[in-house]
C-alpha cells in the first residue's frame, strides 16, 4: 500500500484551489470535479462536498482484496465494499474503510476497473 495524497472535500473547488495556491502548492490536475495539489512533499486532492466531509487518506493498493483484509484485521471497519463504489468502469476500484478511530481511508486499486 502507498499513501497517495490526503483528500479535502470543498463546496468551492476553485476558492481551496488558490488558497493552496496562495500557500505555494504547485497545480498537477484541475477540472471542476477534482484538483490535486503537490504542496512540499505532501499532495492534496479537493474533491465537491458531496463526496465526503472530514479529511481522508487515499491509498494505492496492487492487491484490493487483500489490503482490505490486512486494515479489517487490524481493527479498521470496511464502510463502502468495492462493488459499490460507483467506480467500476473508471479504470479504478475504491473502497471506503474507516480507521479504529472512524478516520476515512480510501483504498483504490488502478487497472482493476477496466472493461475487458
């Protein structure tokens, strides 16, 4: 598994935007749906509020089912299984867990999605 970025959910994608802008962030992806930000090391989705409302991880996973395995072992609670993520077809398949302090990971795994 790899740490890929935190993601902050906005009502005003573009406002956060050139707010982290303003901080020195440098701009890698920008749509009206999704903006990722390199702000030093660390990277910073924004995605719209409907999507979420506390901060959460995104994290890369080669192996989905087992990564989800490895977090539910650990004391982390699978929120939204795989097969509902609304992703199949995108090239990517996402989970939702939350962390044993109810902190939101979501898990993704590239490739996984695509048609065959």
């Amino acid at each position: 598994m790899e740490l890929v970025e935190t993601i902050l959910y906005t009502e005003d994608i573009e406002a956060l935007r050139d707010f982290y802008m303003g901080l020195g962030a440098v701009l890698l992806l920008d749509n009206p749906r999704f903006c990722q930000l390199e702000l030093g090391a660390a990277r910073l989705a924004l995605l719209p509020a409907e999507y979420g409302d506390v901060p959460a991880l995104s994290i890369r996973s080669e192996d989905l089912a087992r990564d989800i395995g490895r977090i539910t072992t650990a004391g982390g609670i699978l929120q939204v299984p795989p097969d509902a993520s609304g992703e199949e077809g995108a090239g990517v398949v996402a989970a939702t867990l939350l962390d044993p302090d109810g902190n939101p990971l979501i898990l993704w795994q590239p490739g996984a999605g695509k048609a065959s």
